[in-house]
C-alpha cells in the first residue's frame, strides 16, 4: 500500500532530501529552440525530453507553463501528454495554468490537470474566490500555488491596493492560510519585490512558496533565499525558465542547461550556507 502524504509535506520532503530549491520552467519556445530541431517532426517535444533527461536527477520540480504548449496546437499537447509521463516519481510536476473558474468548470480542469496528466500542482488565480479554489484542494495529495504577488509589473495594478490593514497580496496569503485545511496550499511570489515577499513570509511562516523571477527577470537569489524559507529552511521552490532552457543554442544546448542547473544547484547551498534564516 502507497502511503498517503500531504502535497505539502512532500515537496519539504523532496527540498530537504535533495538539499535544493530548484524547479526548471519548462517552457519551451519554438522561436528560442536550437535551430538544428526545427528539422524534426516535432522540436518541441524532442527539445523538451532532452531537457528533461539531462536534467531530472537534479531537480526538485519541473514547472510546465501550458501557454508554451497550448500555442503550439497538436505539437504542443503531445508534448504536453509526453512530458507527464516522463517525469521520475522523485520530482514534482507543476502545471502553470493560472486557472480559477466557477465550480463546475474547476472540476473538469481538476480532471485534466490531476487525473489526465497526473500533475502534482498547478498554479492558481484566486480572483474568482472560494468555490474556484474548492476542486483543486480535496485531494491533500495534489497541491495548489495561488497567485498572491506576482512578479510582472502589472503586479502594482491590483496586488498593492489596500483592503482594510493589509495590501490585498497579503489578504490572499493569509485566505490560502485559512484553505490550507489538507496542507496542499502554496503561494506565487515572484522574486521582483522583496518588500511585499517579507511581508507575506512573516504572514505565512510555513506555506509553500514558488518563486518565479530569477535568471531571466532578474531576481535576487540571495535575498529570496534569505527570506524566502519556511521556519524548517525548505518551503520554496525557486523556478529558473529561459536562463536554463536556452544556455546554449547549439547541438550541446541540453548539457549546457544541465551545468547552468548545476551552477544554480551550487548556488542555492553556497547562500543557504552564508546567509541566516530570516523567519
Ligand atoms: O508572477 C509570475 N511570474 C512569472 O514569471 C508568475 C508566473 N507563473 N510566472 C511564470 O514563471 C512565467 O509565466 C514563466 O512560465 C515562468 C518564468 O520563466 P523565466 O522568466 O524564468 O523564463
């Protein structure tokens, strides 16, 4: 018999055990792929395994943004398909589709997401509320990361505004506090404002957060892992897309993404190792 455990506590389980925070957004790009695939009958799953299998026993999850697939049409969903099933049972796989729907519709992602393709997560807007939210947290064993503070500009458009004593990012922390019954919730909190992430660290001590930002938008590595841990130091996966994917544009470009995880990997252990827990 598999034994039943909490999304939550495996991914501080698999952060602890393999000592990293990496997550590699696999988000591949038909206009950024090495130009020797295009020849292929379809380069994006070909370049999407290669990653995959230079880089699984390194990582702790793999963060998959369906809009990379879903504007690929037939290419993009086999590969979508491909890639479910070539994840080892040791790293997570993270569906980033933004989702929050009425209830009714939440169940039929819910099917696709959790059933179909046997995603351990997806991420979540939880601007539609409660019942939006519902579906995606009845199996304690399926996670969600919801939107709280993002890392793109517009961020500043609803995000900041004040509702009552707190800026809403930090009303929609502690709601995924309050979802938080089967331990399956996390947050979305990009590495663009460190202001707003201490904020919600000290709101939500021990909620999962998945860091999107570093690398390609140019996120602080050493204040997220400062700042960003639960009060056990795991708690966080820190995403890195575009720096990793596309290291290199030739025929070595899955080595090349392979060492820029390893530098990553060092990375992390060298600034967990020099900085203090904030929490
Ligand atoms: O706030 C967010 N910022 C962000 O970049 C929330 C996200 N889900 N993302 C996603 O993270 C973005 O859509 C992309 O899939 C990934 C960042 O990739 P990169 O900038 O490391 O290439």
């Amino acid at each position: 018999m598999t034994e039943k455990i909490s999304f939550n506590n495996r991914l501080n389980m698999l952060i602890s055990n393999k000592s990293s925070f990496l997550c590699i957004g696999l988000d591949p790009d038909i206009d950024k792929i090495p130009a020797h695939l295009k020849y292929e009958k379809n380069p994006l799953n070909i370049f999407t395994e290669k990653i995959i299998e230079a880089t699984k026993d390194l990582v702790v999850a793999y963060k998959a943004n369906m809009a990379f697939y879903e504007s690929e049409s037939i290419n993009g969903l086999e590969t979508l398909q491909n890639l479910c099933t070539l994840i080892p049972k040791d790293v997570l796989l993270i569906l980033d589709g933004k989702r929050g729907d009425i209830e009714n519709t939440a169940r039929k992602y819910v099917k696709a997401y959790f059933s179909d393709m046997n995603a351990d997560a997806i991420t979540i807007n939880p601007y539609m509320g409660y019942d939006s939210v519902k579906p995606f947290i009845q199996d304690a064993q399926k996670g969600v990361f919801i939107l709280a503070l993002t890392s793109n500009p517009g961020a500043n458009d609803f995000q900041n505004l004040q509702v009552g004593k707190d800026s809403l990012y930090q009303y929609v922390a502690r709601k995924a506090l309050e979802w938080n019954k089967n331990n399956n919730c996390g947050l979305v909190v990009g590495a663009t404002d460190m202001e707003g992430f201490e904020i919600i660290r000290h709101t939500t001590p021990d909620l999962p957060i998945l860091v999107p930002g570093i690398g390609a938008q140019g996120g602080d590595m050493e204040k997220v892992i400062q700042i960003g841990r639960d009060r056990a130091g795991t708690g966080m996966l820190i995403n890195i897309g575009r720096d990793i994917l596309y290291a290199s544009d030739g025929k070595d470009f899955a080595e090349k993404a392979r060492e820029k995880a390893q530098y990553y990997i060092k990375e992390m252990t060298r600034l967990v190792h020099t900085s203090w827990n904030y929490i």
